[in-house]
C-alpha cells in the first residue's frame, strides 16, 4: 500500500509538472483565498473565540449588576463597589454551599511609572489579593500578589511587572525582584515578574503592572472609592466550583444579594431618593456572565467589524473554490481522450478518480503552504489598522494551520471531485471518437462557475464601496469644528505628587505658558477627551419654572474659556464662561473648599432643544444628579453649537461647567496652532518641561490622529474590504478570461465559417463580448438580492447611506462590466482576427 500511494505520489507531481501553467495559477487561487481568511482567522480566534491562558477559564464567570445602582461608577460596565466584593467574599467562604473555589477583582487604569531616568505613561491593573491565585497565573520570576499584600490601606507598596514590560523596556534583569520604581511618585517594591503567556484578561488594553488593591489611593489619587458603597468601580471575577453550573450559581446568590440591597437601604450613607428609585434598586440582581476569555471593552466594539471581514474573506476564499473548479473542468476536457485511452488499455475508475484526487491534494497543501506563508505578513497589516497596546500577534499556530489546511484542502479537494466523477463515468469509445472541434468541455457549467465568481466580486465590491463612502460621510460631518492646526495632550499632575491646591496652580501656570508660545494661536483646558469614546455622563436635574429629571444621561465636562475659542466652537445664546464664573485662588486658603461645587454652565444645543424646546435656557438652573434631594444651583449662562464628545455617529446631550471651579487632578490641553500640528510638538514639550521637568505630557497628538483613532473601525473595514473587493475582481477576472478563451479557441471553426459566409470582424467580436455582458448581467441579478439580503447584518456598521444603495449598486456593477470586458478584450480581439481559410484547414 505504501509502494503504491508512493507511486501515486510521483505520477501526480509529474503530472502537475508537465502543466505548469494550471498548477501555479491553481496554487496563487488556493494560497491567495486560505491566506486572506487565515490572517483574519488568527486575529478573530484571539480577539473573540480564544480562552484566557489561565486555569480551567470555563469555570470563570463575571459577576455584573443587573439594575438600577444608586450611585456614580468609574469605569466602563459590568461595575461592581468594593465594598460588596468583600462581603460577597466572606458569604462565599462563611455559606455551608459555597458557589465559588474563590473570587479576585481588578480596575484597569493609568499610572506614571519610573523605573529608569524618567517617568512614562503605561496601563496597570489594581487587583485583589487573590486575582494571580484564582486565575492561576504562575510566576516568571520572583512571586506574584497574594492576600497578604493586600489587607491594609497604603500598607502593601508592591508591584508585579508583566513580562513584556520587563523584557522590553527592563531588558529581561534576573535582578528585578527587590528593584526600586515610582507609581505616581510613591516609591514601590518589584516581587515578581507574570508568565510570559499572561497579558491580563483584556486583549484590548494590556497592562505592564499589577498593583495591590489596597494601594488604590496611590494609583488612583483622582477619586478614592475603596470603601464606598456608592460608588463602583471594581469588575469582580469568580471560579465556580466543580459541579456547580452558571444557571445553579446565580440562583443561590440571590437571596444573599437581596438581603445585602435591603441593609443597604437601612444605612446612614443611604441618599435620599425616590420611592420608584428604591424599589428599582431593591430589584436589581446579581447576574453572572461566563469569562472564559477575560473582559474586553475593544472586544464589543471590534466583534461586528472582524465577523463582518471574516464573512468578507469566506466570500474570497469561496470565489478562489470556483477559480480552482473552472480550472480543473478545463483541464479535465483537455486531457479527455488521454483518461479515456488509459480506461480502454484497462485502468479502473478507482484508479482514475484516486489519480486525480492525489493531484488535488497535492496542489491544496502547496496552496496552504503559500497561504501560511501570506498569513503573519497579512496579520501584520491587519494589526497596524487597530489600536494600540493590543494583546494580539500575528502568530500562525496549530489553530490557525488546521484552519488553513482545512480551508486549502476543502478548495481542492471540493472542486477537484467534479472532474473526477466525470472521469470515473466517462465512456472511452464516445471520448475517442470526439472531433476536437466540438463546442463542448462543459461550456455551460463554466460560464455558470464564472457567473457565481462575478456575483461574489460584486457583492463584496459594493460592500467595500457602502464602507468607504460611510468612513467619507463620517469625515465630511467631521466632529462640528475643523481639527487642523489642533493639538492635544494631557497633563496629571496629581500622578506626579501634586495636591489638589498644587495642581490648580500648575495648571494655571502650564495653560499660560502654552498660551503665550508664538507657535499657538490660542489654547484652552478640558477634564475629559474628545473624540477618545469615554465620558463623564450624570443625569441632571432641570429647573425652569418646573423641575424636571433628564431623560437621559448628559454627556458633562470641565473646560476653561479658552477651550470653546481653540475648537472654533460658535456660541448661539448666551455668553461663554467668564472672571464671574471662576474665583481667583492665588493665595486662597480654601482651594478645596472652592472645588466643590459650579456656579454656572454652558449646554449644547442639543440639550437645549430637547428639555427647553423654543424657550431660552439661559438663567434656568442645573443640579448635578436626578435624586430627589439634588439642588439646582448651577445656572445656565450660555448655549454652544453642538459638536461631537464621544464620537462621530451621534450628538449627545452635553453641559459645561468652570474648569477650575471643580476638583481638579488632571488636564487636556487642546491648543489652536500658527504652524502644522506636528511643528509645535516640540514647544509644547518644552514648556511642560519646563514648569515641571518631572511631568509627563501624555497622549501629544494633532486632533486630525485622534479623529482618524476615533474612525479606527470604519477606516479598518473601508481598507480591508477594498482589498477583498479588490482580490475578489482579479480571481473573477482570470476565471472570465479562461472561460473566454477556451470558448474562442473552441469556436474558432464555428467563426471561420461565419466570417467566410460574410460576418463582419465587428460581429465576431461581439459574439464574444456578448457572452461577457450576459454572465455579468447574470452575476448582476445574483449580486443584488445578496447584498439586500446582507445588508441587515451591516446595516449597524453604515452612517448616511442605506445597504442597497443605487449609487453604489451601479458603481459597482459598472466597475465589474469595465473590468470583465476588458479581461474579455484579448480572446475577442483573437477571435475578430481569425483567417477564415486557416480556421477550416486547421483541422
């Protein structure tokens, strides 16, 4: 058996030898269809499909509050107090049926870590004692957290690195355990070192440190929530135990988290609210959501966008699958009477179809190879299209090799049992007496593969068109104020040491010095980032004559005078804030006392045509919050032209208050430039430098970057399908041009008798273009009900234009007819220049 497979071997690639031509463009349709799916396939199996690399992650489950929370969070859902954790912690261990083998909790945030000459931005998570034991994540060097480094308050100031961290920017010390850095200024102990596979449980955003739970106030001077019930900010993880399901662990919970809701309520903390607002709240429950692969905020924006492109490659990959089947059904009638003749001398239809299967095999696992070969360079491209500090890598590991064998090998092997079958069942006396000039080769099934590769591109050209025209929509309404010669950056001063009072008084002293640089025209303060997909969003309390609760979240900021002028933002009632807004605090005492509350704000126009109609905000009053006992004391002093606070697709509502009226610990400098955004980078480092060497300016970008980040998914889609489409029209191309070519080339008698009885070149040469127009017209009518059809499923994805959209049907489908008739140019051109009198000797 083996002498024999080895035979079938050998005859096979001698065969595909002696056709070169066949098997190269076989290989490139197989190779260039596995790669493109192999290369999204990698990064959809990291970002959505792959469990974390921790213990047993299908026994992880997220723990979320489903309801109403009375209270503020910090974060982004699935929130939960510290508070609550540690008591659904002693539960846990104090119940006679515990749910849990143990629970961990951690905060995703920003700190400023020294750990050489300079302070530098990076992510770090603030995690429980437990979170490295609970995972099971194991040490690289040193040790890991555990539950005694995390019992009291600024008693614990150690940290753990990640490997990466300690790799690439420590280079890989043996010595780190015991080594001395700064978080935030505040000295702290390296212990250990995580494994190398462990990057935390969000792909989207990896951390280079971990730091106990109890140094939060050191990690996060910005608020301090470590005792509050009211405030949320934890996301708290649990491993069930064995034999307990998600469905049985929920259920036990509720009674216990019903009981801890109604102490609540009994508190002395508990704020005055509503009777529905506590019954509300006494409703909530405590739901548990599998956590196999971790939390991920990057993973619910870029799930739709990635499936949608791993449709897209499937469609190119299918498209490749009818490119290899007109190719073999080319072949198999070319070689006809050699198989009939090898029947005649005695070769079984075993033999035949095991020959010709071989042959398929082998060109699918060359193919693989070249797709292989594609794929880390393709994911590579692909990763420069998401953000940055991603968990993601352009591997090819043993998931992604059977994906792209699997997908090779069903390209093949699928489309190479056709021409088998017909093999098996061919009749030799029939084949051996065929005249060469027969108008056959399963013309018809051909054309109809060709049909199905021109349906396919177009479906996939019009998908990239509604892509591209919704990235160009996005930019034409632009985020309601021009963004060249716009500079931003941050500034966290109380990450660097600095008291509330110092801050204000840097920040002061920083906003005029970037001011007077004769390279900025005009600059301003804002506490949240614009365009960045985070806010600081509160209800608010309206009273104009009436009181009234939004219906909504109000998207809120703090903002200096100036910031409105750099935006070129247009004020349409009103004033913008003013000396009467904000209270001089050189000298003051009472810095911290003045932080507490606004005394006026600015809303947009958004909010102000929802809640006031045609009468005029101005004068009317805001409260911070929607309880009943919130005051409105801020009054509304001014109304601005809406413009975009999250991002492009919407305008929020939005309210404005006195930057330094509030709490400050930390800035965006938005800065209007004389010269190209780029030129004042190093004059704005320099005067941050020099009103605090050890400060960091953070994030320094043009607004013209952070537009193009905050179109991240609509710009990855728009390129990715362009060069799918792209790919697609080539294969559909090259498959129109071979069908077209054999059909000339087996009419070339038919035409030479057409020509000799008086046709015109003119209408040999439109008896080949029309064959061309019909099968595009047919891909056409396939085409259209599809992308209906598809059009649900991206119809989220799409801003200002509709899924079947005319324009782009027509554009597209203009685009296949020039292409097509142009691939059909040559074998027409071949056939108009036919000589009658050679095409009738010829034979």
């Amino acid at each position: 058996m083996i002498d024999r497979s080895w035979y079938c071997v050998k005859h096979a690639v001698r065969a595909l030898l002696q056709n070169r031509a066949f098997s190269l463009v076989t290989v490139l349709s197989i190779g260039l269809g596995a790669g493109a799916n192999s290369a999204i396939f990698s990064l959809v199996d990291q970002a959505l499909v792959r469990p974390l690399p921790v213990r047993e992650p299908e026994r992880l489950v997220l723990l979320d509050w489903n309801g109403t929370f009375v209270g503020p969070g910090w974060g982004s859902g699935n929130l939960l107090p510290h508070p609550l954790y540690r008591d659904l912690v002693k539960d846990n261990q104090t119940r006679h049926d515990p749910v849990f083998d143990g629970l961990c909790a951690r905060h995703p945030t920003r700190v400023h870590l020294t750990a050489g000459s300079a302070p530098e931005p990076v992510v770090a998570e603030i995690v429980s004692g437990s979170y490295f034991s609970v995972l099971g994540v194991t040490p690289a060097v040193g040790r890991l957290i555990e539950e005694s480094d995390d019992v009291q308050p600024g008693a614990h100031p150690v940290v753990v690195l990640s490997f990466d961290y300690w790799r690439n920017r420590l280079g890989s010390p043996l010595d780190v355990v015991g080594r001395k850095v700064l978080v935030n200024n505040h000295a702290m102990t390296v212990i250990g070192v995580a494994a190398a596979d462990f990057r935390g449980i969000d792909w989207g955003e990896v951390p280079s440190l971990w730091i106990p739970t109890m140094m939060k106030r050191q990690a996060t001077p910005e608020f301090d929530w470590l005792d509050d019930r009211r405030g949320r900010w934890l996301h708290v993880f649990g491993r069930l135990k064995p034999g307990v399901t998600l469905e049985q662990a929920q259920a036990r919970l509720q009674p216990w988290f019903k009981t801890t809701l109604e102490e609540d309520t009994r508190r002395e903390s508990w704020p005055r609210v509503t009777e529905e607002e506590r019954r509300s709240f006494l409703a909530s429950t405590l739901e548990l959501l599998p956590a196999s692969r971790g939390r991920s905020d990057l993973r619910g924006s870029l799930e739709r966008p990635l499936l949608v492109l791993l449709a897209a490659t499937g469609f190119v990959l299918l498209l490749a699958c009818l490119n290899v089947a007109n190719l073999f059904l080319a072949r198999a009638f070319t070689q006809r009477r050699e198989t009939a003749l090898r029947l005649a001398l005695g070769a079984s239809g075993g033999r035949i179809v095991r020959d010709l299967l071989v042959q398929s095999l082998i060109l699918a696992l060359v193919g693989a190879a070249v797709g292989l070969a594609l794929a880390p360079t393709a994911a590579q491209a692909l990763l420069a299209l998401l953000p940055e500090n991603v968990a993601l890598r352009p591997v090819v590991d043993g998931r992604v090799l059977l994906f792209t064998l699997g997908a090779a090998a069903a390209t093949g092997l699928l489309f190479g049992l056709v021409p088998a079958a017909q093999a098996r069942n061919a009749r030799p006396a029939q084949a051996l007496k065929e005249e060469s000039t027969t108008v056959a080769g399963h013309l018809g099934l051909r054309r109809a593969l060709v049909v199905g590769q021109i349906a396919l591109a177009l479906v996939l050209l019009i998908g990239a068109e509604l892509f591209v025209r919704t990235l160009r929509n996005l930019r034409a309404q632009g985020p309601g104020f021009a963004t060249t010669h716009l500079v931003t950056f941050r500034v966290d001063p109380s990450r660097s040491g600095y008291t509330p009072r110092q801050t204000k008084r840097l920040m002061r002293d920083l906003l005029a010095r970037v001011e007077t640089l004769p390279e900025v025209q005009s600059a301003g303060l804002s506490a949240a980032e614009l365009l960045g997909g985070g806010s600081w969003n509160v209800r608010l309390t309206i009273e104009d004559g009436r009181r009234e609760v939004t219906r909504d979240v109000v998207h809120c900021n703090a903002v200096t005078p100036g910031f409105f002028g750099s935006l070129g933002a247009t004020f349409l009632a009103g004033r913008n804030f003013d000396e009467r807004d904000t209270q001089d605090l050189a000298g003051s005492g009472e810095v911290d006392d003045l932080a507490e509350t606004f005394k006026s704000a600015i809303v947009n126009q958004s909010l102000a045509k929802r809640y006031f109609g045609g009468r005029s905000p101005i004068g009317a009053r805001l409260g911070l919050g929607g309880q009943a006992d919130t005051r409105a004391g801020i009054t509304i002093v001014g109304v601005v032209k809406d413009f975009s606070y999250r991002g492009l697709r919407r305008m929020d509502d939005q309210a404005f208050f006195p930057f330094f009226e509030g709490p400050v610990g930390s800035g965006g400098f938005y800065a209007r430039t004389r010269v190209p955004s780029s030129s004042a980078f190093a004059a704005i480092r320099a005067a941050v430098h020099q009103a605090d060497p050890a400060l960091v300016a953070s994030d320094l970008r043009s607004l013209d970057d952070q537009l193009d980040r905050a179109l991240a998914n609509e710009r990855l889609l728009a390129i990715l399908a362009s060069a799918f489409a792209a790919l697609a029209i080539s294969l559909a191309v090259v498959g129109l041009y071979g069908v077209t070519s054999f059909a000339v080339s087996r009419r070339t008698r038919e035409i030479g008798i057409r020509l000799a009885l008086g046709a015109s070149r003119r209408t040999a040469l439109w008896l080949v273009l029309s064959d061309t127009a019909i099968m595009v017209a047919a891909g056409l009518a396939i085409a259209v009900p599809a992308v209906w059809a598809l059009g649900r499923v991206i119809e989220s994805q799409l801003f200002g234009v509709r899924p079947v959209d005319v324009p782009a049907v027509a554009g597209a489908a203009v685009l296949v007819a020039v292409v097509a008739l142009a691939g059909s140019a040559v074998p027409a051109r071949r056939a108009a220049s036919v000589n009658p009198v050679d095409a009738l000797r010829c034979e």
